[in-house]
C-alpha cells in the first residue's frame, strides 16, 4: 500500500503566498517607476508632512497706523496673468504687474476720529483704461456682518504666526469703473428738504407703485381733498369769478368766526341742527375714517374704557338703541370725532400726554388738526389754538345729546371745571340752566353771541 502525505490544515497553501509575493513585487516596482518620473525623494516626502509649532501673536489696530486691505475680483481677473499674456507667455521677459499696477486708497476724513473712516480701494492695472474700486460702506459691504476677518503671516524662521484685523472688517470686492469719468458711487443727500409738493408727489408715486389698496384709497380721498383747478379750468376762471355773486352775510359770518373763535355757524338758522352745520364740522372726505367704533360695535365688541372719553363710553347705548342705520353711523362717527379732538388736545399737552400716547389719528384728521390747532412755531398749543378745540367739541356734543348736554363728562374729559366749561358754552350762543341739581346746555335760534363788555374807568 501507498503511504499518504499528512495535511496540515493552519498551514497556508503555498499557491497564496506565491500570489501575495508576486503582488508586493509588483507594488514595488510602480512606486520606484512613479518616483522616478517625478523626481521625487522619500526624504522631501517626509519633509513636506513635518509640523511646526508656533506662537501665535494677536496685531491689535493702531490709531496711527492703517490695517491691511483685501481686495478681490469678482470675475476672476488677474494683473499678473494678463501681464504674462501681453509679453507673449516668455518666461524671460520680466512681468510687472505687480509694480506696474497702482493701488491708492482713499479715508473719509470727516468721520470722527474714534470711528474708523469709510475707505475706497482703487486698483488700476498698467496699461488698462479700467480701474476697479471697491468700497466699505456700499455694494456687498453694506450685507449684515456675521464673522471676523483677519490676515495671517507664518514666519518658519522665527515660528511666529502673526494676526492682524483687516481694515474696516470688510473684503474689498474690486468692480470695474471706466477711468476718467466721474462713475464713483455718490451717497445720497441724508437731509434731502423736499418742498410740500414734492413730498406730495414723492408719497403719491409710492402709494401708486408699492402700496396697498387700502393706501390707494386714501391717497386717492387726500387727492381728492386737496384738488386743484387744472390748467384748462384756469383759463375760464375770471368768467366764472365775474359770474359769481358775493354773499355779504357769509362774509360777514366769515370775519366774525375769526373773532369769536367759534366752528363754522349759520346765524340767520332757524333751528339748532342748522345752527352749526355738521358738514362744515366734519368735511365729506373725512367721514370713511370715521368707522372704528361702528364697526367695533357691528363685530359685538365693547369699547375699552381707558381708550375713549367717558363722554363717549356714558352714551354708546344711543347707538345700540337706535333703529336708523344712518342715524347710527352718524352717531358713531361724531363720537370717533370727539375722541379724536380729545386725544390731539391731550398729546399736545403736558398734563394729558401720557393718557393719549398709544392713540393712533388717521392721518387726513391729524393733517387737519395740525393746521387748525397747532402753533407752526411751538408744539405746544396757544390758548386761542385750546378754546377753538374746545369749541369744536362743545359743538359735537350738542349734536350728540340733541342740542341738551351736560357738561360733566366733557369736562372731565378735557381736563377743566364745570366753571370754565360754562363759560366757552355762552361764547358759543348757548344757555345754561339746573334741572333737578343738573346743570344743562341748550342751543336757542337764531344765534345770540354774547356782546363784549366795556371795563368802566375808574
């Protein structure tokens, strides 16, 4: 019989280490062909991976001394390159570019010494009419800065690692400008004094281009209030002025309004709503932003006590209690109206500000009250300024009470005694008389104003 070999099975076949081995020859044999077709040492291999330690030092700014600008090209245009190119690619022409090429900056010297000056970096590359210019307060510098810029410097001999901020915290982003014309980005005027009409035109065009319907709608009454003749109505104005008959009671009623102090008023009325007409009071166009307490009370809202006179809140059940719809309207916009009146007085005052602050009048009323009340001079109201709004709320109120009020709410409204108050009704026409321990005001017809009355000499 043949004798059989023995199999060991942790021995490795010799097949596979025959492979492995041929396989670690032919590694070797690539590296030393790669190394030589670059020229590459291990030696220079190792010396490219070797750490340095070294110490950091931080550069603060210094006052007298300008920190380094950097600068970039947006579309990848580069001095040196385009040198190399004009010499024709020869190495041995010698490029300058880099000395060529000319760099100014530019500070604001107007800023204030403990703020950092606004800077422009001019580039101006040789034998190009182009010049890029990049600035630090317009462009791309002027997006919202969420990180520190700073330049670093390895010095291997020393082993130091300086770091130093960069000028005004901002990369330069170097734009072309064609040179010899004056293409510098020039900031806008800040404090622009615009005349009234050009104000008026400028927030005309906005609302037009930008703004909501709601804004159109307002434009479009304040427009409409503020209406002009146009230029082909001038032509026919004489005729029509030749044409028109001159009211002498009115103009009369006219300069006695300006001396009495009083709303608009009708003397020759024969009955209390005429007596001082409500249209003169509350003009047409003003009437649509009159709505705030209708529609409160239309939503089944109430009205906050600390919001509105206590005039107002002691008779909104007359707007619940009424059966006409426009009778309500009316009433609710003439309470919006005193509130209004209210408030201004109080804003313009120093014993009622703080109660009024967060009160908010559409702005055709505070246009209207600032010309009719307001001293151009002095925010603060003249006391002539004082009587004639506390006249045109008197006025409301009748209209409101149906020409019979108490003046207790008001006067506690407008901050003043039932004594003073007593004496702006009287100025108005009105008697005053006590039922039941209440004192009321009545508006008689026709119109009887009280008569000036003479000191005696004494």
């Amino acid at each position: 019989m043949k004798e059989e070999k023995g199999f060991d099975s942790d021995a490795e076949p010799v097949t596979t280490t025959k492979k492995k081995s041929k396989k670690r020859n032919r590694d070797r044999e690539e590296i030393e062909k790669i190394k030589t077709e670059l020229h590459v040492e291990t030696e220079t291999i190792e010396t490219t991976t070797e750490r340095i330690k070294a110490t950091v030092q931080f550069v603060p700014d210094q006052p007298n001394k300008i920190p380094p600008l950097v600068g970039y090209f947006p579309s990848g245009f580069d001095p040196n390159k385009t040198q190399d190119r004009e010499n024709g690619g020869n190495p041995d022409v010698e490029s300058s570019a880099a000395v060529a090429a000319r760099v100014r900056v530019y500070r604001n010297m107007n800023e204030r010494r403990n703020k950092t000056g606004k800077l422009e970096l001019v580039v101006s590359p040789a034998g190009s009419g182009v010049d890029f210019v990049g600035t630090s307060y317009s462009g791309e510098a002027i997006a919202p800065q969420l990180c520190q810029y700073a330049v670093g410097v390895l010095d291997k001999e020393s082993q130091t690692l300086k770091i130093v901020p960069i000028a005004s915290n901002k990369i330069f982003r170097l734009e072309p400008r064609v040179g010899g014309m004056d293409v510098a980005d020039k900031e806008a005027s800040v404090n622009v004094e615009l005349t009234s009409e050009q104000a008026v035109n400028v927030r005309a065009m906005l609302d037009t281009r930008y703004g909501t319907k709601k804004s159109l709608r307002q434009s479009k009454k304040m427009n409409a209030l503020k209406k002009e003749n146009d230029p082909e109505s001038q032509k026919d104005l004489e005729e029509k002025i030749q044409s028109v008959k001159i009211n002498m009671e009115a103009l009369e009623s006219t300069s006695a309004e300006a001396v009495l102090n009083v709303p608009p008023y009708n003397s020759s009325a024969t009955t209390s709503e005429l007596a001082y007409p409500l249209d003169k009071i509350v003009l047409k166009g003003e009437w649509d932003f009159l709505q705030d307490i209708y529609q409160q009370l239309d939503a089944g809202a109430e009205l906050a006590p600390n919001a509105y006179p206590s005039f107002v809140c002691n008779r909104i059940h007359k707007v619940y209690d009424s059966k006409d719809e426009v009778e309500r309207k009316t009433l609710s916009c003439i309470f919006s109206y005193i509130t209004h009146l209210v408030k201004f007085k109080d804003q313009n005052s120093m014993d009622g500000a703080a109660s009024a602050k967060n009160h908010r009048i559409p702005s055709i009323l505070r246009q209207k009250f600032s010309t009719k009340f307001s001293n151009p001079e002095s925010r603060r109201l003249s006391d002539d300024k004082i009587h004639l709004l506390i006249s045109y709320v008197l006025v409301l109120t009748l209209h409101a009470d149906g020409f019979r009020t108490s003046p207790t709410d008001i006067a506690k409204d407008l901050r003043m005694s039932e004594v003073k108050l007593r004496d702006h009704f009287e100025k108005l026409g009105c008697k005053l008389k006590r039922e039941k321990n209440m004192l009321f005001a009545t508006l008689p017809v026709p119109l009887q104003f009280p008569k000036a009355r003479q000191r005696r000499r004494q």
